[in-house]
C-alpha cells in the first residue's frame, strides 16, 4: 500500500510518519504503512510485544569460575562431593584396631649416676627393656663403648607380680647390681645400683607396692 501526497481542503489534517508516508490521523493513529512492512518483515510466531517488550537475558559467565563460599561454621572441599565407597570390612578392621591397642604404660626408671651418660634417666615399661648402644635398644646408653651394641642386659617388669628384674642377654659385658656380679635374673629394689660397662644406673620404680596401673 502507498500513500502519496494528498491534496484538497483537508491536507492539513493528515501527518508525515518519519519515513515520509503521509496518512490521516482520524482514520488511523499510527502510519499503515509502517504497520504493514513491519507486519511483512516480522518473523513467523513473533508477536510484536514480545519482540518490543522482551530482551535476551545476558549470561553471567563470572559464575562458572565463581568459588564456592562456606555457610559460618561450614566447611567444603572438592571430597565433599565425592561419593566415596569403603571396602568391605573397612569399619570392621579399623573398630578391631582400636579396641586391641596394646597398653605398655611407663613402670619405672633408671637414672645414670656415673659414667659418660651421666644425669641421663631411661624409661623402664612393661615387659622386656633390653639395654645396648644400639638406637634399635628398649634403653640405648651411648657413649660407653664398654657396652654391646645389642642386648648387652635386660630389665623386666613382671606386671602379674608387679616385680623387676635384672639379667645378662646376649652381650659380652659383665653386668653387677651393687657391685655384685649378676649371672642369672635377680630382683631389683628401689636405689639399686646396675653396673653395664663403665655406667652405673640407680633403679627408681613407679609401680611397687603403693602403686599399679588397673
């Protein structure tokens, strides 16, 4: 449809759209001839509101690289979000693990009173403590080489009887208590002195009969 100049009395009435169409303003309110390109030019199923009205959302790409953030008192990391399955038995061996811990408390103490460790004091636990200069030993003297390197002595603790004893092992030293030689497992009291090499050692005991772990 075209529309061209019209001419008469009532040519001031009508109105120039922006392309240059003319049309009357009492007969349409817009110019039909815009409305009827845009109509032809419009794609098929678009409404004119919906082309005028509605934008394109913009995507906020920031949000792929964007780091998590933990809720005050929430922690999250990467394994949170794996779903890991344990092997069959896992709870089962660890449960086992715990409850068979083995108990070896401390029982007592040798404290050297001469020789090159002088002033040094040694654990003594439960069980067999064997002596050398071995960093491998139970109680490792160093500084003495009149002392084997591996189970020169033994100290135990006998925890039914609650008694300590001191013997040779496999050393090739001649051990004392209180300057008597020991050639087979003696007991031991409270202030002994145990003679290895040139090292003297003063027994001090913790379980006796005032004390025992239950």
């Amino acid at each position: 449809m075209e529309y061209t100049r019209p001419g008469g009395s009532n040519y001031s009435e009508f109105k120039r759209c922006s392309k240059g169409h003319f049309y009357d303003p009492a007969i349409s309110p817009t110019c039909p001839v815009c409305a009827e390109e845009e109509v032809r030019t419009r794609p098929v199923g678009e409404s004119f509101e919906r082309k005028y009205s509605q934008t394109k959302p913009v995507e906020d790409k920031s949000s792929a690289t964007k780091p998590v953030e933990d809720k005050p008192g929430e922690t999250h990391s990467m394994v949170d979000e794996i779903d890991v399955t344990l092997p069959m038995g896992y709870e089962k061996e660890n449960e086992c693990e715990e409850k068979d811990t083995f108990f070896n408390p401390l029982v007592g103490w040798l404290v050297c009173v001469d020789g090159p460790a002088k002033g040094t004091d040694y654990r003594i636990y439960s069980g067999y403590n064997y002596i050398g200069r071995d960093p491998s030993m139970n109680i490792c003297i160093m500084g003495d080489p009149y002392i084997s390197r591996e189970r020169d002595a033994v100290v135990a603790f006998d925890g039914r009887t609650s008694k300590f004893y001191f013997s040779p092992s496999n050393g090739q030293s001649i051990i004392r208590m209180n300057n008597e030689i020991v050639l087979m497992p003696v007991e031991i009291k409270i202030h002994d002195i145990l003679e290895i090499g040139h090292t003297k050692l003063m027994f001090i005991p913790l379980c006796d009969g005032t004390f025992r772990w239950e």
